[in-house]
C-alpha cells in the first residue's frame, strides 16, 4: 500500500516554527507526491488563525497553496471555539471537523491507511 500521512497540528502560538515546520512537510511530502492531510486540532487551531491572517509572513503563502490543493482537511470544531478563533476559522472556509465529540477522528485516518504525525 503507499504511503499516507496525516499531520495533526497541535502547535501552540508560542510554537510557531512547529507550527511553519507542519507547513513545510506537507508541502514536501504532497510535491513528492505521497499522499498527506492537514488537520488542525488543539491549540493548532490558533495556528491556522495566524497562517491564514498574517498576509505579509511566509507562511501565508504555503498556506494556501496548501489550501488550494486540498491538503488542508480540516480545524476542530470544539477547538476553534473553545480557543476563540471560532470567526477567523469560518472565514478560511476550511472544513470544521467533529467526528468524535466535536474534535477530529485520528482513528478514521489511521483505519484509511494514514500514518499520523502529531506537531
């Protein structure tokens, strides 16, 4: 079977090269064409906030290139209220996911084939 990754991102704002670092290998891993989803989830959350707001960082533009190509697969739902960025996650127009009590399912990637990576 080939190879799958799915990043959690977790990065708190005070993390924000973890947080660039998930950006960064997804954007690798999808240029090397092995499969790979974003998901943002805990504290991550904030970091999509700040990716997709802070127009003038680099980050931005990794961002979406990474949104356009559907790599990003989604934010907490709980999380994203929960940590005050409820607006600024809608506004991305990025799937909220809350499969398992309002957060992400790991296990539904893990049984699609997907080998997780928690940042």
């Amino acid at each position: 079977m080939e190879q799958r990754f799915v990043i959690f991102v977790h990065a708190k704002e005070d993390e924000g090269a973890k947080a660039a670092h998930s950006l960064l290998y997804a954007k690798e891993l999808h240029e090397a064409g092995i499969e790979v989803k974003l998901v943002f989830d805990g504290a991550g959350v904030k970091s999509l906030a700040n990716f997709a707001t802070n127009t003038e960082r680099p980050t931005h533009k990794v961002y979406l290139e990474l949104k356009d190509q559907g790599v990003i697969a989604g934010a907490c739902e709980f999380c994203s209220t929960a940590m005050g960025v409820e607006e600024a996650v809608l506004a991305t127009g990025i799937p909220r996911l809350n499969e398992i009590s309002g957060h992400p399912s790991i296990a539904a990637y893990v049984k699609d084939g997907y080998t997780p990576i928690v940042m």
